[in-house]
C-alpha cells in the first residue's frame, strides 16, 4: 500500500465501521469524512498519529453522499475550511436532509412494512449528520483532481450503492478508492451487501473497476467474504480482483435466491414475504453465515439490496 494514503477506520456502533482515506499531498485531502462526531474523534487522532492537524487538510471528496461518508463534513469544514468536493448527484444529500430520511436511510424500515422503525431512523437523523450545506464543487466522470506533486485522482462514475457513487483512480500510485460500489458478502457480520440504486448498474460498476489496471483495491468499509469471516478494506493485486469478483457473485446468488422465491410464490407480490422466501433460501448456503433479523426474518442490510432486485425482476 502506498504510504501517501492511509486508511482511518471510523466506528458507529459495535459491528459497524466507515473507512476514510488521507491523502498526503500538498493538498492534504480526506476521502469520506464519517458521521458527524467522526472528524473531531477518530479522524483527528488518525490524522495526529501521523502529524497532520484536521485544521491542515484542504479538500474534502465525498465518494458518496450517505451519512457515514459525508455526515462529518461540516464539522471538518468548520475547522480545516476544506472545500468539499461530491458528484453531482450527490449535492442533493449535503442540501438537503429529506434526501436521506425519505430515501436511502429508512428504505429497508418503508420496504419491510415497519413503520415505527422508520420513525425511529427519522428521529436520530440529526445526531449522526451534520448540518445541511452547499458543496464547494461538483464531479463528474471523467474529472480529474490535482492535489499537487504529481498526485491526481481520476472521478470514476460507478453507481449502483447509490445513484452518486464514484471511485478515485490515482494511477502514478497504483491506487483504486472504490467507495461502496464493491461489497463482498457486506460490512456487517451476518448480512449482506446494501445496494440502494440500480443493481444491473452496480453490476456494470463494479466490472468498470474490474478492468483498471489497480495495484491495491481500497474500500469505504471493512467488508467480508463468503466462506470467511475475514473483512477487510485494503487488498492487494489479485486479492482485489478477486473480491471484485466475489462481489459480482454475491448479488448473482441474492438474484438466484429471489427469482426461485418468485417461482415458489407465483401469486405473492407482497415484496416482505418473498424476501423472507429469499432469505430462507440464501441462510441455505454453507458459504454465506447469514442471521435473519427475528421480526422481519430478512438478514441486516439485505433489504434493499432485495427490494431493488425485486423491482427490476417485476420490471
């Protein structure tokens, strides 16, 4: 791994984890900037470690604009004055916090018919996201940052977590920053991969990532792998294409599993039911160490990312 760039893990709960990048450049730069309270804790420490006060950094990119990526902008922008820097489809989410309440953050709650749980989501919003602000500039495929010194990062355009996703290709060091796109069997023990847009575009994606020329893969969570309880967010060579691989497999085997729900159920169209038919079917696997959440039956985070198959298939 380059020692220009370094990994600051970034935790939220007791099994979930965000990972931001620092970029060591003349304009030091942060990748992801976690929730809310991450920029004054974890971050300010990972950045202290290596001497680097929060106050220096001077660009902020958000790969995309969920909360745990971008919910600390504003809290590292009071102190540093960075510019923050997201796609285009992803201002809406700095500009506004229905974005994420009636969207993305109470998605799997809306999907699974679980109403009180959605007013929960909508209730704490507030403490894990900073407050709404405008973006100092918007990206787009193709663009290409200039940090100084030889350190440019070109904006690929990869949605399918999210409709504003993009990686950072910094090719003179060999470096991919894939954000969300690629997710293994998921971040959480027990889930799965979370897709909240286009599956057949995250297909599409994370194969686009497939085909740059990376020397090491780097993720915005710690994610895992089936067969193994491993998860990590830094792989190199070959390890990453391969969990790029994984990836294209797992949402394979989450389509297989809803397909056959549908071929048992040709009269369901209630979509909670057939995810549970899903899940059922997916807990089969030997590879896959999934846990249905005990109200829904649907494992963590995998809502979604059946809710968005679900409507494709319908399609």
């Amino acid at each position: 791994m380059s020692a220009r760039i370094a990994p600051i893990e970034c935790g939220y709960d007791t099994n979930g984890r965000v990972v931001a990048y620092y970029i060591d450049a003349p304009c030091p730069t942060l990748i992801d900037t976690g929730g809310a309270a991450h920029p004054e804790g974890a971050i300010r420490a990972a950045l202290g470690a290596r001497g680097v006060e929060l106050a220096a950094i001077g660009a902020i990119i958000n790969t995309h604009g969920h909360w745990d990526h971008a919910g600390g902008n504003a809290a590292a922008v009071a102190v540093s004055g960075a510019g923050v820097l997201i796609h285009e489809l992803g201002a809406p989410f700095l500009l506004d916090h229905r974005q994420h309440l009636d969207g993305y953050y109470t998605e799997a709650a809306r999907a699974l018919e679980q109403p009180a749980v959605a007013t929960a989501l909508r209730a704490g919003f507030p403490t894990i996201f900073g407050p709404e602000m405008v973006p100092n500039r918007l990206l787009y495929d193709g663009d290409r940052m200039d940090l100084g010194e030889g350190v440019t990062l070109q904006i690929l355009h990869v949605p399918g977590h999210s409709a504003d996703s993009i990686a950072l290709w910094w090719e003179a060091e060999g470096v991919l920053i894939a954000g969300d796109v690629a997710q293994g069997a998921g971040a959480r023990p027990g889930g799965g991969p979370l897709y909240f847009d286009s599956i057949a575009q995250a297909r599409a994606s994370i194969a686009r990532l497939r085909e740059v020329p990376f020397r090491t893969l780097h993720t915005s969570h710690p994610f895992g792998r089936l067969g193994s309880p491993e998860r990590r967010a830094v792989y190199v060579g070959d390890e990453g294409r391969a969990f790029l691989d994984e990836s294209l497999e797992t949402l394979d085997l989450l389509e297989e599993a809803l397909r056959a729900a549908f071929r048992a159920n040709p009269d369901e169209t209630d979509f909670p039911t057939l995810a549970r038919a899903a899940s059922e079917l997916l807990l089969a696997d030997p590879r896959w160490s999934l846990v249905p959440d005990p109200l829904t039956g649907v494992p963590v985070g995998l809502a979604p990312t059946l809710y968005r198959l679900w409507r494709e298939i319908e399609s």
